[in-house]
C-alpha cells in the first residue's frame, strides 16, 4: 500500500485504539447508543451544576464534597461497564446483560453512601454488616472496572495492596503489620475519605472533569485542527519542517488533551507521515511524535491535570504549580525541536516551500507581529486587570466580559472576511505551506476562553475548578454563536441550520468529555485503594527503608532507584493514576532520604521528579502505549519505535536529576533578575549541551572527546555551585536560637533552612535537613507559625507543635524535635562565573567542528501527501 493511502486505511483502526485506551471501544447502536449518549451528557450537565454557583443562589441541589464524589462515581461506573467490553472476545455493538447487572451494582454500591449519607457519619468506625457487604461489592466492581477502563497495571497494584492489607501478620520482617478485620478494611477503604473517595477522587470531581470538558469543547471548535495547521504553517519551510511543526502542535494541545495517547494520534496522524515523505525513517518519525505527545503531558496549564494534584498533594496554589512547571516543559520541548533539527542534519533535509509570494522579511514581520500582538494583548490583560480592579473592584469583572465579547465579535468578523481554515484531506498533496499570517487570524477567538481561564486563576484568584467553569461557559458561547454569526457576517441564510449544527457540536462535546473522563475517575478512585492502604500499613516505611538499604546510603543510586521504581509504577496507567501512585509510595522517600543526606529538596521538586519518571513509562517497552499508537501511524515496529522514543526522551529524564539538586531551574529561590536570567541561559545552553553528547552530532558528527565536554558542560551550567562548593561551603551554621531572627530577616518567599534532630519513620534517630518557606508575617516567630511550625524560646529551642497538613508537617517534624543549628547563606563569589570556563570550551569545540565540517548537497523537497 502506498504511503499516501496507508494512512487513510487506517485512520479507523488509529480512532479505534484511542477508543479502546480512552473512551472504550463498545460502539452499540440504536436505544442503546441513545442512552450511554444521555448518560454521557447527564453527566457532564451534572458536573457544570456542580460547579456553578446557581445551586446557591437558588438554594437547590446544593451538594457536599463528598455527595459529588459519590455521584461522579456511579456517573463513571455506568460508563466503565456500558463503554469498556469485559474481553477481546465480548461484543462490541451491544452492552450484555451482565454489564448492565454489574452497572447497577456499581450504582447500588455508591449511591448507599449517598443514601445513608447522615447515618454512616454518625457510626463512623463501627460499620454494620449492610455497610461492609456494600463495600466488598463495591470494592471488587471497582477493581473490574478498573481493569476495562484503565488496564491490568493499576488493578494489579490495588488488588497486591488489598492482599498486603489483610495479609499483615503473616508477612516477614518489615513487611510485617497488624493487618486489618473485614469491618476495618471496608471502613478505610469505601465508607470513609481515607482511601477511594479521598483527595485523587475529590481532584477529578471538583478541577479535573472541567478541564478535560474544557479540552474536548476546543477540539469540537475547532482549534485543534487550528494550531495543527498554525504550527506546520510557522515550521514548515525549515529544515526537518513537518517534525518540528509535530513537536510544537503537541505542546500546543497538550492543554487539549488530557491522554498521551490521544495527543500522539491527533498530531501523529498528520505530522507522521509528512516526516517520512521528507525523509524521517518510519521508526523515528514515530519516535519523535510519540516522545512529543507525552511531553504533552508535562505543558503547564493543566499537565494531564496533574497540576492539580500537585498542588492538592504539596499543599501550594495551582499557580505556583504552574510556574515551577513551565521551565522544565519549555526545555524538554526546545530540546525535542533541536533532536529534529540534528536528525534533520544527519538527514541532509530541507524544508518545504511557502504559497505566499510576500517576501520573506515582509512575511516574517507580519508572524512576529502577530505572536508580538498576542504577547502585548496578554500582557495589557494580566497588568491592566490589576489596575481596572483597584479602580472599578467588582464591576471589573462586567467591564472584561464587554470586553472580551465585543473582541470576540471583531475576531469572528474579520475572520467571516477570509477563508475557513481547510481540515485535513487524504486525497491532496501538500507542495507548499500555507503562509502564516492567513493561517493565524483564522482562530484567533480560540485565545479567548483563555484569557477568562487566566483572569480567573490568577487575577480574581478563583480556585482552579470553578476558574475552568467560567472559561468553559465563556467556550460555550463560542461554540453556539461562531457558526450563525459567521453566516450573518457573510449574508448567509442559514443561520438557524448553523445554530443546530452548534448545539450539535456542543452536545458531542459534553458527551465526549464524559466518556474521556470514564477512565481518569475509576482509575482516581482505584488509586484511592493505594493511598488508604498505605496509610493504614505504614508501607512508605517499608519503601524507605527498602530504597536506602539498596542505596548503601548513596543519595544517587537511591533517585536512580526511585526512577526505576516509578517507570515500573507507570506502566499502562493514565496520567492521573501513575502520579497518585508513585507520590503515594516514593515522594516520601525521596523526602526522607534526601533530608538524611543534608540536602532540603522543596516538595514540589520532589513531586515533579516521579511524576516525570511515572509518566515516561507511556514511552519505553513494552508496554509503552504512546509507542504503539505512533508506531501504528508509521508502520514501524512498535517495540524499536518505543526505544528510539525512550532514548530521545532521556532529556526529559536528565530534568528531574536537576532540579533536585538545583532548585532555581523550578524559579524557586531565584535571588533577583541576573540569576534568573543566567538559569534560563544556562539551561538553554546546558540541554542543548546534553543533546548534542546524547545523538553525537552538535554542527557535525563528534569525536568521542567532544561529546565527553559537552556532558562536562552540561552538568557545569546545569549545576554551577557544585564546583563552587568544592572550595567553599554553601552555608554557614549559626546557632539554633537565633532561627526566629534569621526567619523574620528573610525576603517574603525565600527559603529557611535549619538542621533538626528528629526521628525517621522507623523511630530511629537521625539528624536532617529542612527547608521551609518563609510568607508575611509580622515577626520570626509569626512566619514559622505560618509555615506550621511553633518553637519553645531559648538557647536549645525545640518543636512544641506543628499544624496538621503544614510544610513542617509534610517535612517530617514532630514535636519534641530539637533544632540544631540554622544555615545562612555563606559570602562567596556568584556561582555563575563557574559558566564563563564552560562556555569558552564549548566555543572551542563548535570552532573545531566548524573546521571540519564539510558542506552537504541538501535533499530536494518532495511533494507531501496529507494523511
């Protein structure tokens, strides 16, 4: 079959392995259909009633958190069993009698907690036979639907945990532990929020559905198609072209897409085969698409909503999450887009040219002043909302809202002026690129609902959930009005077909939303089991001590332990899922380790390591599901497609090592606008260094001296202070009972580091090091009490208390912990003149491949074929 029909023939097959991963590959018809449709959208239209604040203003159906929870369970249950077939075997055009036994079941089991609502809080601990009989069920449908929606990985680790938690008396050594009676076990794990209706459960009821309905609305409006076409029309006449603009479209919907497989498929299946009819090998093609898709995952704002769960689990605000977040994704993605461009070179390609016949400059100044154009207009909004909300308070929100609608109404008019951007079309050839400026006004209203995202999260502070509530509202209205006002704009008579074609879009949308969400709720509420039993065991414990006694003490075998331990964690699960494990059972490790070994690592950082190493379990074999999704688009061989993935991903796993030891590249700590100037620069420079090494080819191919030096470089700009500190140590101690006059003297936001005598989680004591971050306060002592921390005075002052769910309580501190000394930063020379001696001998090894490098006759461009 030849490469341009290859594709189209499987287009089905691609829709359906995304169905089978992310909404279930039962497709039935007729009533059936109608109703899981119905159910689809009850549940979404339930979610928006949730989130709006109607129910309060008419004080009807007005729900707890814990009501929600339940109900966005049975919501997913119906859709677990109705959507996901049992087996390869089972019938896919109809749902069985027993799926509709089990749904009800599942219903059954959740809603008795509903329905008993008052009478289990009032017996809390003391269940009756009722309530465990209804857990057991409960317990055991969702590990089934756990294994259709979300895969034999996750079930399997919660069945283990299941079996551990009764099985405690009779494990040897550590893993020994009292173990847990039927009532008990019911108790923690369904009639309680300690373990499947806790927090992962309460982050996808209250932030993550809306941002996943969010997405699905954008796709429905069109603007995935729109920033696939915007970022081929930027790339597409450089060398390597249709790879880079891959790599960009997935950053780009990465907010889109909650799923590295679906990422994968929305981009791969046009950006995959234009790489190969450009001259990528089938296998790197989809190497490079597959690596691109789940860095998706990692793009700020909503990072496969883990971002949220960040944010819950470290306890700091979604914005924060966000910018300690957006460095890493920008490197991990520029180093992407620089792997193309050495594969392009090895390659000698060439990229496409362009259908304007402007020239160039004049081409290129119209692009830059249209992102310059967004940039500005971001800008004017995030300062200028300050400003009109001092002057107008509330009515500042009304004046935005005119604002943003009448822009919305000149945008759909000046794009009802020009052409709608084509979707894609199998059957022609692509030549040329579209020219830039034309692609980009085509959707720029698609920027909108974004803006009210921003407004709301970070200027009227609103939480993440119902921040997503008014921009989908706002999104909405988008899908509604864009298609009749382009047809008044351009005197068509067919504005009430076009009003019906929008609630047609808008109803799909919401369904899809759901049934995308099906698998990210059960696999929440299986992770629960996780979590509630790692609580009741005292497990972590074990991992600790596990992870150390394997380390011999070595903080770097124990990270690269903890990164093993996390791939193998990940594999086969969604995003979701794979972080609320792996920070269940390895954050704390790592915390613990780390402060035994005289390194304060902030949470976040710690967080954002195994959610980095969790998630590139979609990559490597062989079970790498974004693997095989590219792999299926480029006809290559999944598992040699996986490992070429892996391998360009290893950049993506060097960050994590990083900021572990380097804070600043999380903008944590960054002591003014020199250094975070130099952390950027130097990052920039030092992944560039990395990739250069990893692929043996920075302008030409390396001697194997070369490549040495650039991992010389890279870890010397990466980590600057390391050879610093061979000379001169990083802090001073000064004595405990100066701590409260060393917090109150520290800039708002900086860290206070101190060593503490405390005790381990196996009760041993151990001397470690804590970090805490210091907000307002009126005094030293004032600002450790916002941080959780009370002290007793004196020359020896030792904890009296810490708050409950505070950063002194997720460090580990206890009361009765002695404080042993504090650290201050120590006067020497910026550790930024140690880049000067790094990058003189980077010029010198650019200089001497410069000599050699010989010039290479390009390959002529092709005619390209869409998928």
């Amino acid at each position: 079959m030849s490469d341009v029909t290859a594709p189209t023939a499987s287009r089905e097959a691609l829709e359906n392995m995304v169905a089978e991963a992310d909404t279930g590959g039962r497709k039935p018809t007729g009533v059936v259909k109608r109703l899981i449709f119905g159910i689809a959208l009850c549940w979404a239209l339930f979610q928006l009633w949730y989130a709006s604040p109607l129910p309060y203003l008419l004080n009807v159906g007005v729900f707890n958190d814990g009501q929600a929870r339940v109900i966005h369970l049975c919501f997913a249950f119906l859709l677990a069993f109705t959507s996901f077939p049992a087996f390869k075997r089972s019938p896919r055009d109809r749902v069985p009698v027993t799926d509709w036994i089990l749904a009800g079941l599942g219903i059954v089991s959740a809603g008795y907690l509903l329905l008993f609502y008052r009478e289990l809080s009032q017996r809390s601990g003391l269940p009756t036979t009722p309530d465990v009989v209804v857990s057991v069920i409960g317990v055991l449908l969702l590990l089934e639907a756990a294994r259709r929606a979300v895969g034999p990985a996750l079930t399997a680790i919660a069945a283990l945990m299941l079996i551990y938690m009764f099985a405690g008396p009779w494990m040897p050594g550590m893993l020994a532990h009292k173990g847990a009676s039927l009532p008990r076990a019911a108790s923690q794990m369904w009639l309680t929020s300690e373990g499947i209706f806790g927090v992962a459960l309460g982050v996808s009821t209250n932030v993550v559905f809306f941002f996943v309905l969010f997405g699905s609305l954008l796709e429905k409006a069109g603007a995935g198609n729109y920033f696939i076409q915007l970022a081929f029309a930027l790339l597409g006449t450089f060398r390597g072209g249709p790879a880079k603009a891959g790599v960009v479209a997935s950053g780009m919907t990465g907010m889109i897409s909650g799923s590295s497989v679906a990422n994968t498929v929305t981009t791969g299946t046009f950006t995959i085969p234009l790489m190969k009819r450009v001259g990528y090998s089938a296998v790197k093609a989809g190497a490079i698409e597959c690596a691109a898709g789940v860095n998706g995952q990692l793009m700020p704002p909503v990072m496969g909503a883990a971002a949220f769960l960040i944010a819950e689990y470290v306890g700091i605000s979604y914005a924060e999450v966000v910018k300690h977040a957006f460095v890493p994704a920008f490197l991990t993605y520029g180093a992407l887009f620089y792997i193309v461009d050495i594969e392009a070179a090895k390659a000698g390609l060439r990229g496409l040219p362009r259908t304007s016949t402007v020239p160039l400059h004049q081409s290129f100044l119209r692009g830059l002043m249209t992102i310059c154009g967004i940039i500005v207009l971001s800008g004017i909004v995030y300062w200028g909302v300050g400003w009109t909300k001092d002057v107008f308070g509330a009515a500042a929100s009304w004046i935005l809202g005119v604002v943003l609608i009448a822009a919305y109404l000149g945008l759909v008019r000046y794009k009802a002026r020009h052409a709608d951007l084509p979707m894609d079309d199998p059957s022609k050839a692509i030549v040329k690129v579209p020219d830039f400026y034309d692609t980009a006004r085509t959707g720029l209203h698609y920027l909108l609902p974004v803006v009210v995202l921003i407004w709301c999260l970070m200027i009227e502070q609103l939480s993440p959930g119902l921040s997503a509530f008014w921009g989908t509202m706002f999104l909405i209205f988008i899908m509604l009005t864009q298609r009749p006002l382009l047809a008044l704009f351009r005197r068509e008579r067919q504005m009430g077909r076009q009003l019906r074609e929008g609630f047609r879009d808008l109803a799909s949308a919401l369904e899809s939303a759901s049934r995308n969400m099906t698998s990210v709720g059960i696999a929440t509420a299986a992770a629960g089991i996780i979590v509630g039993t790692v609580s009741f065991t005292g497990i972590g414990l074990v991992m600790t001590e596990i992870v150390e006694s394997a380390s011999g003490g070595s903080l770097i075998i124990m990270l690269i332990l903890t990164a093993f331990i996390c791939l193998l964690l990940g594999i086969g699960m969604p995003t979701t899922a794979n972080y609320v494990v792996v920070a269940t059972l390895m954050a704390p490790v790592l915390v613990e380790v780390a402060q035994q070994n005289d390194l304060a690592v902030p949470l976040v950082a710690v967080h954002m390591f195994v959610f980095y190493f969790g998630l590139m379990a979609d990559v490597h074999p062989p079970v790498g599901l974004a693997a095989y999704a590219a792999a299926a688009i480029s006809g290559a061989d999944p598992i040699k497609t996986g490992l070429q993935g892996f391998w360009y991903e290893i950049r993506t796993g060097l960050l994590p090592f990083i900021f572990i030891f380097n804070s600043e590249l999380l903008l944590i700590d960054i002591g003014g606008p020199f250094n975070l100037v130099m952390v950027i620069a130097c990052s920039i420079v030092a992944m560039g260094c990395f990739v250069a090494a990893t692929q043996n080819w920075l302008l030409t191919r390396n001697r194997w001296y070369e490549t040495a030096l650039l991992l010389l470089i890279c870890f010397t700009l990466f980590r600057p202070a390391f050879w610093l500190d061979q000379f001169k140590a990083p802090f001073n101690a000064r004595p405990p009972a100066e701590i409260a006059a060393v917090a109150g003297a520290l800039p708002e936001d900086q860290t206070l580091r101190f060593r503490a005598m405390s005790q381990s989680r196996s009760g041993e004591d151990v001397e470690k090091t804590v970090r805490l971050t210091m907000k307002a306060g009126k005094d030293g002592a004032d600002r450790l009490r916002g941080a959780g921390l009370v002290l007793t005075p004196g020359d020896k002052p030792t904890v009296q208390s810490v708050r409950f769910g505070s950063e002194a309580a997720k460090y580990g501190l206890a009361p009765g912990d002695e404080i042993l000394a504090v650290l201050v930063p120590a006067d020497r020379p910026n550790r930024y003149w140690m880049a000067v001696p790094a990058l003189l001998l980077l010029g010198v090894i650019i200089l001497l491949q410069l000599r050699r490098r010989r010039p290479s006759e390009p390959r002529p461009a092709v005619a390209m074929a869409r998928p």
